[in-house]
C-alpha cells in the first residue's frame, strides 16, 4: 500500500503545485491493436457527424 506519512503528503503537494497544468486527454492514445480499433471507430463516429452537419 501507498506510504501516507505526513511527510509523503506534504511532498505530494508540493509536486502537484509545481506541476505544470495540462489539458486532459480527451481520446485513448496508444499503439496497440485495440486502442487503435477504438480509434478508428471514434474516428468513424465524428466523420459521420460531419457529413451529418455539412448536409
């Protein structure tokens, strides 16, 4: 299990202070067969909508 000494706490927040903040992923990303499947499938779903939009 996780050490959860005040210590590590304060340490923790510190780094989560320092940390730069980013944008969340908004798809999976990754190289392998089934992330790829699901990417191409979200991939499908959004170009349909496109072309449901445009007409």
């Amino acid at each position: 299990m996780a050490v959860r000494t005040a210590r590590a706490v304060e340490t923790r927040k510190k780094k989560a202070r320092r940390a730069i903040p980013r944008a969340k992923v908004t798809r999976v990303q990754g190289n392998t067969a089934g992330v790829r499947r699901q990417l191409k499938k979200m991939a499908a779903k959004a170009q349909e909508a496109r072309a449901k939009d445009a007409g």
